[in-house]
C-alpha cells in the first residue's frame, strides 16, 4: 500500500530540490572532432574524379613543445592517483623523445599518450571482454572528443587541468581517490578492488543527466538523484547469479505503467513448465490472473493480469531495451527484509515502488500526484508517458558509499571483480608508431 505520508515528504524534498531541474536535466553539446583519432579534416580533390576525399590530419600531426610535454610527463608520473598504472603511458619514451628536442618524434610521443590519457580517463582502462554483462551506451567519446582537448591543453598549458577535466565528479569516486591515497601499497587487494570500482566510475558517462535513477546491483540499492543530491534511497531485489544476472544497462524511462499487465517470458513459460501448468490447471491460473493462449506455431504465451498478486505488483518503469530489463514493484514486499536480496529472474524489484511512480510522474512532467494515485486506484491498466525522460543507469560497484557517506564493500555477488582486476593487473599493449611526416 503506497504510504502518503512519505510521497507528501518526497515531494515537498522534489519542489525543493528541482527547481531548476529541466534546465539541469538538459546536456550541453560541445562541437566535435570526428573521433578519437583527434582527425582534423583537410578536404582536397583527387585528380580525374568527381568525389571529394577528406583524408585526416591525425594526433601526431600537433606540435609539441617540450614544455608542454614536460609537463603531461608530470601527469604520467602521478596517474597512479587515480588508480592507473604510468608505466602503461610509456614515461621513458616521452623522456627520451624530449631529449631530442621539438620535431617530428616528440609529436608523435606526446601525442599519442596524450590521447591513451585521455581515452582511459574518459572511457575507462578496462576492455569490454572483462566488463561482465556490460551493455550500457557511453556517450563521453561524442561529448568528449580528444582533439578539443588536445588543443585546449597545448594552448594553455594545463595539461594536468584538462586531463583532470575527464575524472568522474562524483562524491564516490573522490571516495575510493582518497582511499586509494590512504591504502599501503602492500595492501594490494584491498588496492585492486578501489581501482576496480575507481575505472567503473569511468564507464558511466561523466554527466549523469540531472535528474537520474541509479541501481547499485552488489548493494541492492537504489537511489533518485535530483541537482546532485539524493533525493531517496530504495531497496532492490535484483537478479540471481548465473544466467539470471541483472546486466549493467542505462536506459531512459519513457513512462510509469500502472497496474501493469505482465508478458511471462518464454524463460520461464517454457524454462520453468509455467506454460504447461497454466494451461492444464485453468482454476489455478485463473486465481492468479493467467491468460495462456498457442499460436498457430505451437508456441504457448502467457499474459498475467493487473491486479493485487501481478508480479510487477502496482507499477513497472517503460524503459524500452531490447534485453527486457526494467524496475517494478512486486507482491512479495516481505524480501526486502532479506539482507542477500539477489531473488529475480533479471529485472529489478523496487521497495516503496508507487512512491517512486509518484515522484517520478512530478519530476518527468506525466500527471500530478492526485492525477497518479486515481489512476493506481482504479485498477486499469494505464501507461503515462514523462514529457522528460529520466535516465536510468543500472550499475555493479562492489565498494562505494552507502546511505550514511561511508565507504564500505559489497558482496561480489557476481564474481565480476576479477576480470577488471586481471585486466587493470596486465600492461598495456598498445605500441607507439613513430612514422615520420
């Protein structure tokens, strides 16, 4: 039962906090290079042929004075600040190629570990094959292109400013910064799982967006950002381990659906015989709102309806993807009680579900909270659509701050903390080319 009191306070926090919060919400585009390899395009025509060519000037091709390379080799040697390894940017080679003085081959050097910086600062050190279930869109290469960078730190000098620009400004990443600074370096699994989480930070796209949802999966944590500040904490249950594991995603919430209707994945229709005994004990299915119809191909789908014992309970979150991932509430409130809450079949269980839907309504601009609460109530199902979406990031950190700010660890429910930590763990193959110009 939603509790209004609690929506009354959460809302009066909303009117408080969001003031600003569209224009807050809104993401400025920077203009772009190309890509990351800093291309400046040079357009020319090649002879006998109507199509324009636009082969590009590359990374290498900006000059570098050896102040300036001075002083990005001052940022290589202290990277390890923020959890990288500076062998991994090739400081001797940057030393040797400023002893040879400005020219083609300190370009070439600088260049190229000017952009390794910035690239896995921006993106993260870590490669997709030791992301675990890693399917979120990262949009910083777009926002962030290296070439405006690159420029910006040659024109004024603040290498370590603008390499600095790229952190993630998070109060949990400056957390596990200083708990990096803090920790012994004898103390090396205990400095492998801060620079794990630190790189993690680095997958998520640096803004936010200033209203946004945020699932911790380890924690079984939810939490509703408005302006930079946490609005409202909830408890989750979220996928079991194993082929049920709820993936990394960001999404965008499109909508709240109220007393929602729920499609039965074929998982568990066939998977788990839900199909079978749907269809061969029709009393039992219809005490729990279970429609089963087969297709002209034999396949049995199965629909349940809205109603007190829906499995989506009250409300679920619209946020299309094709991996069939949402937020919703549920029927079993009792779990939240449970300290290991990694019960579901994928898609995540929010405590206090309807206060979210309310909130949500008020901050993504769908109907006011009188307008939300009539539509609960009357038992139909009803999608509302949020004239601003909200983004959604569902994230696995194994070491951040809690509810009360304190750094603590969580449970590695999923065993993917150590493919990060192998990868972070291996040098860097990336080699430097030194063509000449």
């Amino acid at each position: 039962m939603l509790n209004a009191s609690l929506v009354r306070t959460a809302l009066m926090s909303v009117v408080a906090l969001c003031a600003s919060s569209a224009a807050a919400q809104r993401i400025e585009t920077a203009n772009v290079l190309d890509d990351d390899a800093v291309q400046v395009m040079a357009a020319q025509w090649t002879q006998g042929s109507a199509r324009r060519t636009i082969p590009p000037r590359m990374a290498e091709e900006f000059r570098w004075p050896v102040a300036r390379a001075l002083a990005l080799l001052g940022v290589v040697e202290s990277i390890d600040a923020e959890g990288l390894d500076p062998a991994d940017y090739h400081p001797q080679d940057l030393r040797e190629a400023m002893a040879g003085g400005p020219g083609v081959r300190l370009d070439n050097v600088a260049g190229a570990i000017f952009t390794w910086l910035a690239q896995d600062l921006r993106d993260g050190r870590t490669p997709d094959d030791a992301r675990r279930s890693y399917l979120m869109d990262d949009p910083d290469a777009e926002r962030l292109p290296i070439g405006p960078l690159m420029e910006r730190a040659l024109v004024t000098g603040d290498m370590a400013g603008v390499l600095a620009s790229l952190n993630p400004v998070l109060p949990d990443y400056a957390a596990l910064r200083d708990a990096l600074a803090a920790t012994p370096a004898d103390d090396t699994e205990r400095r492998d799982a801060i620079r794990a989480n630190m790189d993690r930070w680095r997958w998520l796209p640096r803004d936010l967006g200033g209203i946004h949802l945020m699932v911790n999966v380890p924690e079984y944590r939810l939490r509703l950002t408005v302006n930079g500040q946490v609005l409202r904490n909830y408890r989750t249950i979220v996928g079991q381990p194993g082929r049920n594991a709820t993936p990394q995603l960001s999404e965008m919430v499109e909508g709240v659906i109220f007393n929602p209707t729920w499609t039965v994945p074929q998982s568990i229709v066939v998977g788990e015989g839900l199909g079978r005994r749907v269809l061969n004990n029709p009393n039992w299915a219809r005490a729990r709102g279970y429609v089963a119809t087969r297709g002209a191909n034999g396949r049995v789908n199965v629909v349940q309806s809205p109603g007190p014992g829906n499995a989506l309970g009250a409300m679920k979150l619209d946020m299309p993807n094709p991996h069939a991932i949402f937020l919703h509430d549920t029927p079993s409130k009792q779990l939240f009680d449970n300290d290991m809450r990694a019960l579901s079949h994928g898609c995540i269980r929010v405590q206090d579900a309807m206060e979210l839907a309310v909130v949500l309504n008020l901050l993504g601009q769908g109907v006011s909270a009188e307008e939300a609460l009539s539509i609960s109530a009357s038992g139909q199902y009803t999608r509302v659509p949020l004239s601003m979406p909200v983004p959604v990031y569902i994230a696995y950190f194994t070491m951040g701050l809690d509810e009360n700010g304190s750094l603590v660890e969580f449970d590695d429910i999923y065993d993917r903390d150590a493919p990060v930590v192998a990868s972070l763990g291996r040098p860097s193959q990336r080699q430097l080319l030194l063509a000449s110009r």
